[in-house]
C-alpha cells in the first residue's frame, strides 16, 4: 500500500481530539461527501479492512497505550452509528470511520517498520481487489463478518479474470496459428503433411478459439477425409451455429449435407443441400459477381445430384448436373486463370460420364469422361504433386477403364486398375490416415479380382478380394455411421460369394451371399435406405438364390427368385432410364428359368427367357457397341436354345444357338485376352454340337464339336491346371467321338438300307 502523504508524528492524545466525530480536516461535510459518495465507500471498505486486519491488531497490542484505546473505542462507537444511520448521514459517518481507521494504520506504521512493510503489502491487495465493483462487494461482506462468503467471491473473480486472461492470450495463439494452418493445408495438398496432421492443427485452433465458422468446416472437412463422420458432423453443426452470414450458413449446410449423404441420412442430406442451395442462389442473384457464390453452387448441385442417384432417379440427375455446370462456366468467367475452377468442371464432366455410363449410353459416357481427362491431364501438368487431383485423375482412368472394359481390351483395363492401385499406395504412403482413399484402394481392388476372375486367375481373385474386404472391415469399424462403407463392406461378402459359386462351394457361397444381406438389410431399417440399397439388397438375394440352385434346392431358389425380381422391377418403373436395373433384371429372369427348366417347367422357363431377351435386345438396339449387353444377349439366346434342346425341339434349339454363337464369335474375335468369352464361345460350339447331334446333322455336331475343342486347347494352354478346362475337354471329346461314331454308324446303315433297296424282289 503507498501513502502519498504520511501523517507527521504527532501526539495520539492531539489526534484523538482532533479526529473528534467528524471528517478529516479538508474533506468538507454535507453535499460534498454525498457527490463522493462511491469514492467514500471504497475508501470506508479500504480503511475497514486495514484496520481490521491481524496485523494492525497485534500492532495496536504492541503499542498499546491509553490515547490509543480510546481512539479504538472512538471507533468502536462511531461503527455503532454507522450501523444505526439513515440515509441522510451514513456517507458522513462512513467517511469520519475510515478517516479514523486509516489515521491508526498511519501512525502504527510510522512507530513499526515491520508492520509497515506488511500492512502495505496487504494494503495493495486490498485496494486491487475493491478496484472493480464486484470486488468492492466482496470487501464488503469481508468486512462485515461473512469472511468465508467474501473469498468465495472473490475467487470466483479471480476464476473469471483467468479465464478472459486466457481467453485473450488463447485468441491471439489461435491467429497465428490459423496463418500457419494455412501454410500446412498447402503442405498437405502436396503431400508433406498428412490428414492427421491437419486435424491435429485444427483442433487446437478451435480449442484455442472456438468462435470461427471457418475452422469448424475445414475441420469437418479434415475429419470426413479421415472417416469419422460423427466428428465431422459435430463439427459442421458447430460451423452452422456460428455462421456470421449467409454465405458462410451456406457452406456450412453443404458440409453437413455431404457428411448426411455418406452416413446414409438421404432426406436430411438433401434437405440441407436444398437449404443451401436456396441460400447460394439467392446470394449470387444479389452479388453475381462473387466467385465464392458460384463455386459453392457447382459443389452443392454435385451433390444433390449424387442423393438423386442413390435415390435411384437418374432421369432427373442430369438437369441438376446441367446447374452445375452452368455454375462452374461462370465461375471460370470471373476466374479464368483459376485452376481450382477448371477442375472443378472437370468433376461435373466426370459425373455426366457416371450417370451416362449407369444409362446404358456408353459412347457418350466416354465422350464426358475424356473430356473431364483433357482438363486434368493440362492441370496435373501444371501441378503434378497436388495429391487430391491425381487421386481423381486416376479415378477418372479408372471409370474410362470399366467403361472401355464393355467395348474390349481386357488386358489393357486390368493394367489401368493395376496403376491405379499403386497411384492410390503411394498417395497413402503419404498420408496413411486419409480414409477415403483407403475406400478407394478397397473398390480398386474389388475391380482387379473381378477382372482376374474374368480371366480365371484366382490366385489373384482370391489376393485381391481379401484385400478389398481388410480395408472395409477396417473403414467400418472406425467409423460405423458410415452407411456407404456399410454398402460396400457387403460388396466385399458378395464378391467372396461370387468366388465361392465360380468354385462350385455353393453352401459357402450362400453363407457369404447371406452375411451381406444381413448388412443391407440391417441398412434398409434405418434412414439410409435408399433405391441404391434396395437394388443391392434385390441383388445380393438373387445371388442367394443363386446358391440354392448350386445346392440342388431348385423349388427354393425358384422362389427366393420372386421378391429380388419385383423389386427390381419396381425401381425399373420408377427409373426407366437406368439400364442397370434393366440388366440385372434381365440376369435374374434368366437365372430363374434355369431353376425352373430343373423344375420340369419348360414353358414358364421360356417367357422368363423371353422376356429377357426382350430388355437385352431392346438395350443392344439403342447401343449396338455395348459390347456387355451383347455378351449377355449371347448367353440368353444359347439358354434359350438349350431350353428348346431339352424339350426335343432340335430345330429351334440349333436356331437359337447359332444366333447365340454369332455374336459370342465377334465377341471373341474383338479380345482374344478375354476368357470368359472364350469359355462362352466353347459352350456355344458345344450346346449347338448337342443339339445338331439330336437332330442327326452329324457333319454340323462334328464340326461344333472340333471348333469347341479347338478352342478348349487354347484356353488349356494359358491355364494347364484347370480342373474346369480338363472336364470341358473331356466331356467335348466324349460328344465328339460319340458323334463320329455315330455318323459311321449311319453311314453304314445308309450303304446297307442302298443296297437292300438294289436287290431284285
């Protein structure tokens, strides 16, 4: 405590009677102290305390003499009228008190340097503490015996005091660590930091000040990349509470939305994407010239366009495509030299090319995604360690690759699948914990054990299906919302079902086929169930029935057939422009006019078949280079014959054949790398050799048969040790010896029935 001005060392006896009851010598009375009153009282709670304190009364004992206990007794006295005052007087006794408390600390202080050095120390604790009116209050109660209730306060204003300390010191930490975040975004678009990294920054910052929508939906965003969707969810709410404006509530409502869609939340995902968009449209009407308007426009249209696919409404995706690509040209006409813009319609194009290709319009498709490649290929030169846009490059590769794959050339799109697992490694290589290239690499590899089981390589089937169903497993248990993941975990058990069946393990099949229903029926209770789960639900149960018939449990697989058909042919009706419905539709009634055919129900078999027929020849029609279609109108028409063969109907049986074994011979002649059409070509030479057989046209049996073994050889060559093959080729040669016999046996029966008919009667 400092005293400006220190009392001369007069005799207590003088100032005891100069004190008397009224105010300091200088102070005035009346109005004076009444305009001063806030200042009195700081001043009176001050003295109060002081007096009060320990060390003032072990002072007071030390030196205790007559003048000094009257002048406690002064007060004393004075503290009684002070307690008994109305308002019109207690400011003037209040005033007169402390002037005398604080005249005893003066003096003591002046007599004991001790006490002097703690009485100002305490003093200065004192006066800081009735500085603020809370703090004021709290002397007060001090001072009037509620001790224990003043500290409390007065802690909790320390509490406080801390806390806006900290929160100052915190808010300037996170300014400077936002510009450096900044730098490290860069970093990690280049690959020298990782995803982890990021979120690690990022939440700091938040933690640090938590008052920036930004932060919260660049986290988000960190968070999604990473697979944690409940996080990133958090976090895109914390962004929608704090949005300062419209454009930033925007953005924010696309965030969440994009995190609904992956968790399978359809209605609210395309709730919040309507919000937003409604909000970005009224936003760029008013400012048209504001970059930042159109390129969340372009991102939120995509994204509405993905919920109407996974709605199973393709017919509408494109117009809301169109929006976006319209947004994006006029992004590129306020930034031409951005190549984040340019990019961005690059995505657009690639996602007409999906939903084109998902038409059954596989020209077309192409044409979208090869221009989506002429972008990405100039900008990647640009900026080749930018590691988002070679991971959609490839991905890009990767869709011309599958679409290529129905043109032909199944040696060239295997080699694409092959680099882009290693593009998809080696950018995990470098951020370990980006989840969504972890799914990527998982699907990628899916596609390889597809095509190597084209291929009948299933060492390479097997390798990549397990890989495929680790990395899903993974995903989903680090992230269970994720209802996507979910879809694709099953993916993994089909695929693994799908082996099972190609190996004639048809009970295992059924068990893996079954564990991924199990999942998309699980997925179908819940808000995520969508046209998409429904169509992979309708397909992993005609697999199931599938796997009855491998089993012999053909009146069961005949009716697990019905429910999966039905809904196919609902989201058919609903959605007449997805071929691919159309196509799984086609192979399930095929599918189930073979249990039917097993069955003895030749003539229900055969509208099933017709049927079939009828989408495929509809589909090949419309795109004659679709070359997957045409594989599978191959197959129906040689089912077909093969239903004619075993009702004796050799003749329309070999008619359908040879329809069948046309196209499977073009087929075959446009990639002779591809086995599974050579493996259908054999079978068609075969079943048109049995059915030339039955009806006795050996020279057409022997010829069908020759081709088929012909054939067989070759395919024996690149794979020796198929059991499948050996079978084949016995079973060939088996029809083949057995129709030359068979000829010679005519023939001499021919020579023999001639000659009869030259003998003389």
């Amino acid at each position: 405590m400092r005293i400006s001005k220190p009392v001369a060392a007069i005799g207590l006896g003088i100032w005891v009677g100069l004190a008397g009851t009224g105010p300091a010598a200088g102070q005035g009375t009346g109005s004076g102290l009444q305009t001063a009153a806030s200042a009195y009282s700081v001043e009176s709670e001050v003295a109060a305390a002081l007096y009060a304190a320990s060390a003032t009364q072990a002072a007071m004992e030390r030196q205790y003499t007559q003048q000094l206990a009257a002048a406690r007794k002064e007060i004393d006295a004075l503290r009684l009228q002070v307690a008994a005052s109305g308002a019109d007087e207690i400011h003037t006794l209040k005033a007169a008190l402390a002037d005398k408390e604080r005249r005893i600390v003066e003096l003591l202080s002046q007599q004991d340097a001790g006490y002097a050095r703690e009485i100002s120390a305490y003093g200065d604790a004192v006066e800081s503490i009735a500085a603020t009116p809370e703090g004021l209050a709290a002397l007060a109660k001090f001072n009037s015996g509620d001790q224990m209730g003043a500290i409390a306060i007065l802690d909790d204003l320390r509490k406080a005091r801390d806390a806006a300390r900290m929160a100052r010191v915190n808010a300037e930490s996170a300014s400077e660590a936002r510009q450096i975040a900044a730098l490290a975004l860069e970093a990690r678009a280049s690959g020298n930091l990782t995803t982890a990294d990021l979120i690690r920054r990022f939440e700091e910052i938040t933690r640090l000040d938590g008052s920036e929508a930004s932060d919260w939906i660049t986290l988000s965003g960190l968070y999604r990349d990473a697979g944690k969707l409940t996080e990133a969810a958090a976090a895109a709410r914390n962004a929608l509470d704090l949005a300062p404006d419209e454009a930033t509530r925007a953005e924010a409502l696309k965030t969440l939305g994009a995190i609904e869609f992956d968790q399978g939340k359809l209605p609210d995902a395309e709730a919040h994407l309507g919000t937003s968009a409604a909000l970005l449209e009224a936003l760029a009407d008013a400012g048209p010239g504001t970059a930042r308007y159109q390129d969340g426009l372009a991102d939120v249209y995509r994204l509405r366009g993905s919920v109407l696919v996974d709605k199973g409404n393709l017919s509408a995706v494109l117009p809301v495509l169109k929006q976006a690509l319209d947004a994006a040209d006029r992004l590129i006409a306020l930034q031409p030299d951005s190549s984040n813009a340019q990019w961005t319609r690059a995505t657009i194009l690639t996602d007409f090319g999906s939903v084109r290709k998902e038409q059954g319009e596989l020209g077309d498709a192409l044409d979208w995604f090869r221009g989506a490649l002429d972008i990405e290929s100039r900008l990647l030169e640009t900026a080749p360690d930018t590691l988002a846009w070679q991971e959609d490059y490839s991905r890009l590769q990767s869709l011309i690759a599958s679409t290529e794959l129905q043109d032909g050339g199944i040696a060239a799109e295997l080699d694409l699948f092959r680099r882009r697992q290693a593009d998809l490694e080696g950018l995990l290589a470098r951020d370990p914990g980006h989840a969504r290239w972890q799914h990527a690499l998982a699907l990628n590899h899916l596609e390889i054990g597809d095509l190597c089981a084209t291929q009948s390589d299933m060492v390479c089937t097997s390798q990549n299906d397990q890989k495929a169903n680790e990395l899903m497993e993974t995903l989903v248990r680090l992230d269970p919302t994720n209802a996507r993941w979910q879809r694709d975990l099953a993916s993994t058990y089909s695929a693994a079902g799908n082996r099972a069946g190609n190996g004639r393990v048809y009970d295992l099949a059924e068990k893996r086929y079954r564990k991924a229903a199990d999942i998309l029926e699980r997925l179908a209770k819940t808000d995520a169930r969508s046209a998409g789960i429904d169509f992979e639900l309708a397909k992993t149960r005609m697999a199931v029935a599938g796997s009855l018939m491998g089993q012999l449990k053909f009146a069961e697989a005949d009716k697990a057939f019905e429910a999966p058909i039905a809904t196919l042919r609902r989201l058919a009706a609903a959605d007449p422009t997805n071929d691919t419905l159309k196509s799984r539709i086609s192979a399930g009634l095929n599918t189930q006019a073979f249990a039917k055919t097993q069955l003895k129900q030749e003539a229900p078999a055969l509208a099933l078949y017709q049927e079939s027929l009828a989408i495929l020849e509809a589909r090949a029609a419309k795109d004659p280079l679709n070359l997957g279609v045409q594989s599978s109108l191959g197959r129906t028409l040689r089912y077909i014959g093969e239903t004619y063969l075993a009702r004796s109907d050799f003749e329309n049986a070999k008619s359908y054949f040879t329809r069948s074994f046309r196209i499977i011979e073009d087929l075959a002649a446009t990639d002779t790398t591809n086995v599974a059409w050579q493996r259908d070509l054999q079978d068609g030479y075969g079943k048109f050799g049995d059915a030339a057989y039955k009806a006795k046209d050996f020279d057409a049996a022997i010829s069908a048969y020759s081709k088929a073994l012909r054939i067989n050889a070759l395919l024996s060559k690149e794979d020796p040790g198929s059991l499948d093959l050996l079978y084949d080729r016995n079973m060939i040669e088996m029809n083949l010896d057995r129709a030359r016999t068979d000829q010679k046996v005519e023939q001499a029966m021919e020579i023999i029935r001639q000659r009869n008919a030259a003998k003389p009667n």
